[in-house]
C-alpha cells in the first residue's frame, strides 16, 4: 500500500512538473524539463530535431543515440521505446513510437546536452493521427461538401494537429468555365489543394492548385469539388481561393435562307436561330463566287430573332456575283 501512494505521489508530483499539458506543434524550449503532452486521438507523437548542415555524414543511429527522448504515459511508469528516422523530413533527425498510442496525457523527456553541436534549433514536438479528422465537421468528406456558389470566394482553415484537416466545397454551375486560383504565398506549403471531377460515387482527380496561378474547369457536365487538406504535422492554416466564372462561346455555322437588298449600302439576311443567338450578336458572313473562291463580306448585326428564324444587317451589297452565303456565330454554351 505504501509502495502504491508512493508510486502515485511520485507520479502526481511529475504532472505537477509538467505542467498544463502542450498539444502539437510545438518548439520545446527548456528540453531539461519534462513536459506533458496531450494525445486526444490516437496517434504517434513526434519529435523532430533539425541538423546542422556539417554532420550529416554521420548516420541515423548516430544521431538518435546523442540525441536522447523518452516518452511515458502519465499514469504509469512504462517507458515507451521509440524508433528513429531520418527519411521522414529532409535534414532532421526524428523520433517517434513505432506503434500507435492511445489517447491521454503522455510525459516527454528530451536530453541532447552531450550532442548540442550536431543540432540545430530547438526541438520541435509534432503529433501524426491515425484520423486526422476526428473534429471535423460533414465537410471532411465529399458528400458533405459545402456549397461554394458562382461569385462567392472559398475561404476557411484546416488544423491537422487539432483534429480537423480536410474541407470539402462543390463547386457548381451551367454551361460554364471556372477558374480557381490559390491565394497566400505561403499555404501551399501547408495544405494540399486538389480539384476533383464527380465521376458518380467516386471522384476523378483533376489537378492540383499550386499559389497564383489559375487553373481552369469545364462546369455543367458533372459536378467540379475542392479539397483542401492540411499537411501531416501542419498546425492551424488559413486558405482562400479565389473563384472566376466566365461562359464557354463556341463558333456555330447559321444557314442562311434568304438575302435582300435594302439600300445602295446595305442587305438584310434571314438566316435560321441557334440556340444562344440573340440580338446585336455578330455574325460573320463569307460569300461563295462562281469560281468556288470564298470573300468575306464583313459582320452582319442581328436585328431579330423569332419564331427560329433570325435576321441580321449587313452594311455592304456585294459588288460580285455570289451563289452562296455563309454565316457564324459565337453563342455561349
């Protein structure tokens, strides 16, 4: 029994050293004390420890030898082993449980006084979930994607450390182009912006949104989405994407059914409508000569449209014979 109250004094007063406890990231400066770390979902938690540029022919094992971390649970005294690795980020010596733990407080001890002079910078306390969405709301799937309407800007924050890193938004429309850009010169080292295409249930991947620079989709035929998800290891990070729509115009070729003389200096024509055509669209008109040679005729106004047919003015009486005229149109859709 006395052993017990012991054992628990012992660790009460090890909480009470700690202090409140840090939730990742986190740069731990004082790396003589113990610090209380905080694991609400159940994952790894890492400590990442920058190189100096002139050690790195030493290996790996070398390095995570002078470079000391224990890790405890607050509630008993079991060490937890830790492995490390020099491939998960560039330059850095990293430390982490190879399995994962279970949520709680955790106790964290770091010792590199016999090795100062291979580190650089202070050590950096980093957390990697198994789900790192266990805070996030409908949107962290595509199905519960938010609307993200024609002239609207998409903007919001992910936090992989706290549980919420992915943000669906359905980009929708008719007869369309949408162009996305992503703002912040930063956040695309932080968070990871795809466009996806809805291919039924599933979702196609499109491209990715790299900063400033717009890229373009088709809407109307199927549904356009965007996910932004923050990096592993990433902390809160804020993200606006700027959202410009403009119409898709294609080149329609409009049979034309009649010509007449107006004036000296003008000919209407009666042409077929299109769908899209409307009045005081251009059309451009070219005419067919005997010898088969097509001239163009210059632009014809539309003055009309009704009743699937159009008409349309044209300031010029070809001076030559023409057996043949031709006309199109830009419409949108």
């Amino acid at each position: 029994m006395w052993l017990r109250m012991a054992s628990f004094s012992l660790v009460a007063l090890l909480t009470a050293c700690a202090g409140v406890p840090i939730v990742p990231p986190e740069r731990l400066g004082n790396t003589d004390q113990p610090v209380r770390v905080q694991l609400p979902e159940r994952g790894k938690i890492v400590i990442s420890q920058e190189l100096r540029k002139n050690v790195t022919a030493l290996n790996c094992r070398e390095f995570s030898k002078r470079f000391q971390v224990e890790l405890k649970h607050t509630s008993y005294n079991t060490r937890i082993p830790m492995h490390a690795s020099c491939t998960l980020r560039k330059n850095h010596v990293v430390l982490y449980p190879r399995n994962f733990l279970a949520p709680g407080d955790y106790r964290l001890s770091i010792d590199r006084k016999q090795a100062w002079r291979y580190f650089f910078g202070k050590p950096e306390l980093l957390v990697r979930y198994i789900n790192a969405d266990f805070k996030s709301d409908s949107d962290q799937v595509m199905t519960g994607a938010t609307p993200a309407p024609k002239g609207s800007k998409i903007e919001g924050e992910v936090n992989y450390s706290q549980g919420d890193r992915t943000d669906w938004f359905q980009v929708d429309g008719e007869n369309g182009m949408v162009s996305l850009t992503l703002l912040g010169e930063n956040n695309g080292k932080e968070i990871d912006v795809t466009v996806f295409r809805a291919d039924g249930p599933k979702a196609k991947p499109l491209f990715k949104l790299q900063h400033g620079k717009a890229l373009t989709a088709r809407l109307g035929k199927s549904d356009i989405f965007l996910r932004v998800r923050g990096k592993r290891y990433s902390g809160p990070v804020k993200y606006s994407v700027l959202r410009r729509d403009f119409p898709i115009t294609r080149v329609v070729s409009v049979p034309v059914i009649d010509s007449y003389r107006v004036s000296d200096s003008t000919s209407m024509l009666l042409l077929e409508a299109v769908d899209g055509m409307a009045v005081k669209d251009e059309l451009s008109i070219k005419g067919k000569k005997m010898n088969g040679e097509l001239i163009s005729l210059g632009q014809c106004l539309v003055t009309s449209v009704e009743g699937g047919q159009a008409s349309c003015k044209l300031p010029r009486v070809p001076k030559v014979n023409i057996v043949e005229l031709r006309a199109q149109v830009k419409v949108q859709g």
